[in-house]
C-alpha cells in the first residue's frame, strides 16, 4: 500500500509534525506500508510558497490584529477563492500524484486539500482521501464532499462539522490530534524529574513558544519572578535560537528568584511535560494535544488571533486550561493554581476526558484498514 501524506510549513512546523505523526502511526500499525511525507506548494508553485509564508508570518508578527480580522471572515473568502483554487492546484498537482500513484492521501493543511479533492474525480489511479486536522476548530477550507475521513481532537468538532457543514457522521472520527505515538506511553511525573535529573520537589512551570519567536519569555519570566511561591522554570525556545540567547543575556544580568533552565530543541518533550505541574505559552494544536496526553494543565497567554485564539476559546468553554490577559496577572493566577490542589485535581479530571495520546496511531489504522 502506497501513502502519501500531504502539508505545508508556510504558517510553522505543527502542520509538517502532524504529518510525520501520522507517518509514524501508520508504520507502527502498517509496517509494510511504503509512506511517503511531501509539501504540496512546493510542487504547485513554489514562488506561491514562499510569498504565502512572508505573507503569514509578517502579517502575525506585525499585524496580528489584521490576520485576526481576515480568519474570522474564513466563508467569505472561501466563497471568493475556493472554487478558483481547487482547480489551479488540482492542475498542477495532476503529474506529481500521477507520478506517486498512491492507494490512500492523507492531508494536514488545508491549503491544497481542495486541488486533492478535484484530483479524486481525474487520477487515473483511486485514491482514498483523509485529512487530520491540527486545530480546534474548523473552516470551509477544510470542507470538500470527496473526502473519505475527516480526523478531528474532540467530540465538539465532531458535531460542528455534521450540524454547520453538513459532513456525513460516519465520515468523522475523532481521533485526538495526532501527536508523536511517544505520547502513548505515558510517564508518572517523579520519574520523568528522576529522568531529567530535576532536583528537589519545587514546582515546575514549563514555558514555551515554539520556533516562530512570538512568545515573550521575558515578559512571561518578569511575570512569574514576582510569585510568592517558589518554583523552578524552564523555557523550550524551540528552534529559536535567536530567542534563546536573548533569554540567557537577559538572566546573566538579572538576579533571578527561581532556578531557571534553558532549553532549545528538545527531542524528549513528553518527559518535560510529564515532570511539570504547569504549562505557560500559546496554545497551539500539537502543543495543546500533547499537555492533554500528559494531563499537564495549560496556562494560556496571549494566544495570536485566529487559530490559536479558537483554540483559547475551546478550551476555556470545555474548562480544560486557564487563562491571563496580561503580565500583571500571571504570578497571582500561578500562585493560586498551584496552591489549590483541589481545583489542579479537578482541572486534570477533565483534561483526562479529551486526552488522546495514541491519535496517530488511530488515524493510522482508519486509513489504511478495510474500506467499510
């Protein structure tokens, strides 16, 4: 069975992951599956490729208010471009897929899910088509009558896509995000600290932001020095390094009340989240999806509009994260969760509802398993 996983890194790597989740799912279950992991602009234009990523990331670090106001009008633009766009990408996807002549496509953007979908009616060979989406939320974008699977993290997207778009109920599955199987073995929190080598039994705020550099570890660090408790901290920059040593020059000159640790990439990030009592940052889907795996409660700051904004709102109204507007109210909102063990207790109760560490390999099995 051929596979072929399509994506996009033009708005950060959460996407790409979700596929090489997905990958990784499908080998553990399929293991005579061949997979193949691609980004589809590269091969519809990449010129398009690379100005849609400018476009993305100048307008979320600059304007981000502006990115907010275009994703709330998603049905107008998708009115406006996505019949035109389908049939673009599906011209010029037409030869690479030719080429691949895969059994199953599985996408994890929508950018080109419409091309995919005009390209099930035209291929020569059959193709069964999924995709897996790696928010909570969803857009018309995602929505096309061709698709076989929809993979979704929670029960609500589920009825979302049945009561607003009408999509067949047994279509959709709801799966969790798909996060690194990892996430499936899960660990108790002393021995992921025995595993790290953390010392002692201070709390652990876990703070990150990815490798887009949009999260202020400052701003979130300046907040938590004025906690009346002590705790430790460590900061994942992700593959920012530029943020990282910033970070570092910052605490060299800085008298810092709490032990901090810096951290760039990390490769065992369900260890760090497994060890920690809390999680600061924006609440990104990959992200989100794996606090849920390790039962790890999120403390959600200043969330970019759009998706990562749906993703606040979802998970304040299923009352699976907490929530500050501004720096001043960070260290007195830590000191209360973390000295209220009942209400991290029941917090964690309902995080244990939508966890959902083995998505991947569900995706996987769906996929690629008996045509029902």
């Amino acid at each position: 069975m051929k596979v072929l996983i399509l994506t996009e890194s033009i708005a950060g790597t959460g996407h790409y992951q979700a596929a090489k989740n997905v990958a990784k799912g499908i080998a553990a279950v399929y293991p005579h599956a061949q997979i193949e992991v691609d980004q589809s602009l590269t091969h519809v234009n990449p010129f398009l490729e690379r100005m849609t990523s400018k476009l993305y990331m100048g307008t979320i670090q600059h304007a981000a208010k502006l990115w907010g106001w275009a994703y709330q009008r998603e049905r107008e633009w998708s009115l406006l471009t996505k019949q035109a766009l389908r049939k673009y990408i599906a011209r010029k996807l037409q030869p690479y897929l030719e080429e691949r002549g895969p059994d199953v496509v599985v996408s994890t953007h929508a950018f080109c899910l419409g091309g995919l979908a005009e390209l099930k009616k035209k291929t020569s060979k059959p193709f069964r088509l999924g995709v897996a989406l790696t928010d909570y939320s969803v857009n018309p974008f995602w929505i096309h009558s061709e698709i076989d699977h929809y993979f979704v993290g929670a029960m609500e997207l589920k009825s979302r896509l049945i009561d607003q778009y009408g999509v067949s109920e047994k279509n959709i599955f709801v799966t969790g995000i798909p996060i690194d199987p990892c996430y499936s073995q899960r660990l108790d929190p002393i021995q992921a600290r025995v595993k790290l080598n953390l010392q002692g039994d201070l709390p652990l705020c876990l703070v990150m932001g990815g490798g887009l550099g949009l999260v202020p570890f400052i701003e979130i660090l300046k907040g938590l020095a004025e906690m009346d408790q002590k705790v430790k901290v460590c900061v994942i920059t992700g593959t920012n390094t530029k943020a990282k040593e910033q970070l570092e020059r910052w605490l060299e000159k800085t008298s810092y009340p709490h032990p901090v640790y810096v951290k760039e990439y990390v490769s065992n990030m369900d260890e760090w989240m497994s060890a920690a009592d809390l999680l600061i940052g924006k609440p990104g889907g990959l992200t989100v999806s794996e606090a849920l795996a390790c039962g790890l409660p999120l403390l959600i700051y200043k969330p970019i509009p759009g998706q990562e904004e749906r993703n606040s709102q979802f998970l304040m109204d299923s009352q699976l994260a907490l929530r500050v507007k501004s720096q001043a109210e960070l260290p007195q909102l830590v000191d209360r969760f973390l000295a209220d063990q009942q209400g991290a207790r029941l917090l964690k109760q309902q995080i244990a509802k939508y966890s959902m560490p083995d998505a991947a390999y569900q995706v996987g099995k769906i996929l690629c398993g008996p045509v029902e």
